[in-house]
C-alpha cells in the first residue's frame, strides 16, 4: 500500500480562528474600561486600615460628595489636637459644633506638621474647601507616621489626592 494517497487526506487541526481570538479580547477590554473607575479608589501605598489612607479616602469622597450633592464642603484639621472633622455651608453654628465634636482623632503614630497652601503655611486650625463647581484648595498637608515624612498633596482641578512618602514643598510643587 502506498502511502502518498495519505498526504491528500484532510487534517482536523484544533484551535482558535483569529475571529474568536478578538471577539474575546474585546470583551475583556470592555470590561476593563468599565472596572477601572472602581479600581483608581483603592490606595496602594497603605493597607486598609491605615489612617492616612482613611484620610485619602476622605479627601476623595469630599471632591466627589461636593459636586454630587451641589454643597460646599470643609475638611478641618487641628494639630494641636490632631482632630479631623467635616462640615458644609448648609449646616448652622450648633450643627457645625455637633460636627467638630464628632470628628476623628489620628492615633499617636500619626502627627500632623503643618498644611501649606500658595503663600500660606499654617499651622493652628486649618479648613480646606472642597467646591461644589468641582474644584478644591490647592494643599499639601504634611504628615509624620511612624517617624517617616508624609505628604498628601490636593490638586484644586484633578480627583485624587497624591499621596507622597517624602515631605514635599509647595516651591517644588509649581
């Protein structure tokens, strides 16, 4: 028997047509486009239950809360006390008070130096607005944690803050 008649035969080969290779692609892109809001949220250089990254989160949820409930929103900090606390132009004098009272003391690790704004380095009670035409204070607000310098950097026109491991001067900055 010879086997020349055999190279004629068809061959079922296995695989993917190039179709079904992009077909798939697509749908991984397209859900990826619309994943990645989600994921810019997440702060990569603290775990979860850090402070600062509380703080981050904070920042962030206030540039968005302004603009979506059309309020203009402060974020107050003391060093002296290292309190943290929130309030908007809707609230009056006892709401504002009841606020201040409610507000958030950063654990001993945490210390915060001062907050710079253009001209200004203040170090005594510090408000930082937050816009409902969606824009904020331009700040840097320096931290200390655990002996290593801290900035937290709030850009008036973009969504997140920056969060920098090195104490960051506004000269640098502009």
């Amino acid at each position: 028997m010879s086997t020349a008649g055999s190279l004629n035969k068809y061959k079922k080969t296995s695989g993917f047509t190039l179709i079904e290779l992009m077909v798939v692609i697509s749908i991984v892109a397209t859900l990826l486009l619309f994943s990645l809001p989600v994921f810019r949220d997440i702060v990569l250089f603290y775990d979860a239950s850090s402070q600062v990254g509380n703080v981050v989160r904070l920042i962030n949820d206030l540039k968005k809360r302004a603009v979506k409930q059309n309020v203009d929103y402060q974020m107050h900090l003391d060093p002296g006390s290292g309190m943290v606390w929130v309030t908007n132009d809707d609230m009056d004098d006892a709401a504002k008070e009841a606020a201040k009272e409610k507000g958030v003391s950063f654990s001993d690790k945490i210390d915060i130096v001062d907050v710079e704004f253009p001209g200004i380095k203040e170090t005594g009670n510090i408000e930082i607005r937050f816009r409902k035409q969606g824009y904020s204070d331009f700040a840097l607000i320096h931290l200390i944690q655990d002996e290593k310098n801290i900035t937290l950097k709030i850009e008036p026109f973009l969504a997140q803050v920056q969060l920098l491991d090195k104490h960051v001067y506004l000269e640098d900055c502009i």
